[in-house]
C-alpha cells in the first residue's frame, strides 16, 4: 500500500477534518473553566514556588498540557459541538489522563470498544463522526473508516506526523526504521503502520544488542524471539540491517533518543566506514519540542534540594514515566499519581513505581520543614495539579498535628 499516496487522498476528501469547526471562543470558555487554575497562576508568577506551613512546593518550569494535547482536546469539544445529533466515536483516549477522558466521554463521545485486544469496529456506521486522537491512528485504520464513509476529524499532533513523513522517507530509500518506542504504545503503532521495514526499540540495552548483531552477527533465531512483536513482517535482521534511519515515540526520553541515534550513526560508520555512512544511516530530528522542554525542566528540578517529587499524569503516558525516570536516575523519591484522589488520609500515598503496579506508600511525607518538587505530564490539566498540590498542604498538615 502507497500509505503516502493514501494519507493525500484523505486530506483532500470532504469527510475529513483536522482543523477546528469555528467554535473556538466557546471552546476556549469551557476548557479554560474546567482545566485552568487560579493557583498554579500564582505559583508560576512567584517564580514557581509556594510555601505554606512547613511545605515548599517547587514546580518545574515546563509541566502541563502541550500545544499538540490542548489542541487535541480544543478539537474534540468543538467536534461535539459542530456534530450535535451525530454518533460520535473515538479510536483510543484522545489524550493519556483519566479525567480528561471522563470529560469527553459525558459529552456523548464512545470509545471503540476492544475485543480481546482489538478494536471492533462493527459498531461504527456510515455517517458516523470518528475522531483520530493526539497519537494518531494506523493508516489501516483510517482506511477502513474512510472505506465504511464516516467523517473522519484528526486530531493527530503535528509532531507525530513529522515522524510518520520521517518513515516514509526511510521507506523510500530502503532504509529500515529503528524506532525508539514503545511496541504496544499507539503512537508507535500509528508510526510503524507507515514505515517499511521496521524494528521497535525500547531502550539502550536493546540498541545496543542490535548494534552488536550489525557489526559481529549473532544467533539469528534469538534475535527474532526477542523482538518477535517489535518487527515488520518478514523481518530478517541478516538483510535490513544493512541500512537504517532512527525514528522515534515523541514522548521517549529525548536523551536515550540522541544516544541511540548516534550508536547507530557510529555502528555504521564502523561497519561500513566514513564514506558509506550516508548509504547505510539516515537520521532525522524528531524529538516533540514540548516532551525536550518538560525533561529540561525536570532535569532543573531535580537539581534544586527537593525531599521528595510527586509526578502527575496518567499511568499510560509515557512521558510522565520518562520524567519519572528522571528522578529515579537521581535516587530522589518519586510518586506518580494519576491525580489528587491518590493522596489518603493517614499520610499515605498510592503511587505506581516506574514499570510495577499500584502500591501505597506510609508515611510518605516526613516530619519537619519539606521541599516537594511537581511536575506533570504533556496531558495533565493545571486543575489536576491544583488538586494535588492542595492534597499534599493538606495532608502534611494533618500528619504534624
């Protein structure tokens, strides 16, 4: 399949959408009054900080909803408006946060219900609205929407679509896509569902088994059991690793990113030398703006005499773990909560550790004066950080009493 070919076709036809309906002022009115807060105002303008009691809350720089997650949510709300009667449907959460989610569906938009882990589509009808969210949706997808004659809106964030036009050049030139990602992440499914031939990466250990396997070979039936569900099909790791291009999840750590980036550039150089380098290795810059600057950010947080960090955001998003992470490298206590509910009476806290389930945590916030650092994800309201921030002077004023 042409998926160039095809992704121009949809965006010139009538039933498709990825611009806003002309509702924005009323829009902007009703996401303002139920995302935005008076209090993380005045926190960013007294130079990110506020005190109360004992507690110093120090928020990062860069935290919150980005340009590409507010105007995903912007053009769901207006789709409900332009739409008012229609069945209005949704391929995946428009946006990694639970209580966003809950928003857009008391507007009357349904999710695609999943069957044993695939989505079943029988229940959308012609005419039906179906909106792509922020991480995209597979051309596969899209294909057989536009096929059954829905009305598609698209929500997709530009940065995502820069990847996709990343593929599509590796594809043209016989490059294989390494794709630093996640292969069960929508983002990367949608990534891969317009590249050729594809490999899934998820860390540097896993690049570096991959370089490894370029310059000296290896055991070729364990390299397919291990990335068995992170390739294109018909995948054979002794042919398409002969030349390579770096893609990337935009919500990956953007330097595990530039890392893996620049072993691949020198795995080939090696392998095939300074002159074949651009034959063999094709790399583009695709890391989201908005992911770079949270990780900065968080990054000079964790630089500060925090005692502790409290980390908002879905537990699905992946740059909320990789700002986790952050803090992790730095052996600062962290807690990832998905919104203020998480924080329990008795001083306790139920967070998700970086990969593991749910756990609670006792006594989580110690005697004496505190310096807590808060940062959130790129789908995080400012009114679920408010909330937070609020539980936290709450509870440690009860703890001391």
């Amino acid at each position: 399949m042409d998926t160039k070919a095809f992704k121009r076709a949809l965006q010139k036809s009538d039933n498709y959408h990825r611009k806003g309906f002309g509702h924005q002022e009323e829009v902007t009115g009703v996401m303002n009054s139920v995302y935005q807060s008076p209090l993380i105002q005045q926190i960013r303008e007294n130079n990110y900080t506020l005190t109360r009691g004992e507690v110093t809350i120090r928020l990062a720089q860069a935290f919150g909803f980005c340009w590409g997650v507010e105007r995903a949510v912007a053009i769901a709300y207006e789709t409900r408006q332009h739409f008012p009667t229609e069945r209005i449907w949704i391929t995946n959460e428009i946006i990694h946060n639970p209580s966003v989610n809950q928003h857009i569906q008391e507007m009357n938009v349904e999710f695609i219900p999943v069957e044993e882990g695939k989505k079943d589509f029988e229940v959308v009808q012609a005419g039906d609205v179906v909106i792509l969210p922020a991480f995209g949706a597979t051309v596969q997808e899209m294909q057989l929407l536009n096929e059954k004659g829905c009305t598609i809106v698209d929500t997709t964030c530009p940065w995502v679509s820069k990847v996709w036009n990343s593929v599509e050049k590796h594809k043209k030139g016989n490059y294989t896509s390494i794709i630093h990602g996640k292969y069960k992440h929508e983002e990367t499914l949608a990534t891969s569902s317009f590249a050729g031939t594809y490999l899934i990466v998820l860390n540097m250990a896993e690049a570096e088994y991959v370089a490894n396997y370029i310059l000296n070979g290896g055991d070729k039936a364990e390299f397919m059991a291990k990335f068995s569900k992170a390739v294109s099909a018909g995948f054979d790791p002794d042919r398409d690793l002969a030349q390579v291009g770096i893609a990337n999840q935009t919500t990956m750590l953007k330097s595990e990113t530039e890392e893996m980036g620049k072993l691949f550039e020198k795995t080939m150089m090696r392998k095939y030398g300074p002159a074949e380098l651009n034959q063999h290795f094709l790399a583009f810059n695709t890391i989201c703006d908005a992911t770079q600057e949270r990780q900065d950010a968080m990054l000079d947080l964790v630089e500060d005499q925090v005692d502790a960090i409290v980390v908002i955001g879905g537990y699905n998003s992946s740059n909320t773990t990789q700002l986790q992470q952050i803090a992790i490298d730095r052996g600062i206590p962290s807690y990832h909560i998905d919104s203020a509910s998480r924080i329990l009476p008795g001083n306790r806290i139920e967070h998700k550790p970086l990969y593991q389930e749910l756990e609670i945590a006792e006594n989580w916030l110690p005697s004496g004066p505190l310096v807590i650092g808060v940062t959130s994800g790129a789908s995080t309201p400012d009114k679920v950080v408010e909330e937070a921030i609020e539980k936290i002077f709450a509870s440690k004023s009860v703890a001391v009493v």
